[in-house]
C-alpha cells in the first residue's frame, strides 16, 4: 500500500525537524540534513532516532 503523500507532508525528521522524502525503494525515508535513512515497516515509518541507519 505505501505511504500516502498526506503522511509525507507532515513528516518531519524528528532529530533536525527538517524535510525528508521517500527513497527509490520506497522502503525508507531520507534526511538529507541528517545523512538518515528511516524505515518503514509493514508501511509504518519507524521515526526513531536510535533506529534510523546512517547514510554512506
């Protein structure tokens, strides 16, 4: 099902609260501020910062 663009406008990074967008993927969420890739499981977006994978 995704992510509905409704959920995406208000999505913010919750460590600098700036804009982050969908991968290619679309298995995860990226802060380009950060350098974060988010998760989304089972079409739920996992905003924890503990949880969030650094980016190369």
């Amino acid at each position: 099902m995704g992510i509905s663009k409704e959920l995406l406008d208000i999505l913010a990074c919750p460590k600098c609260k700036g804009e982050i967008y969908l991968n290619d993927a679309e298995d995860g969420l990226i802060c380009d501020n950060c350098k974060l890739l988010y998760e989304i499981r089972d079409d739920i977006p996992i905003m924890l910062i503990d949880e969030a994978k650094p980016l190369d």
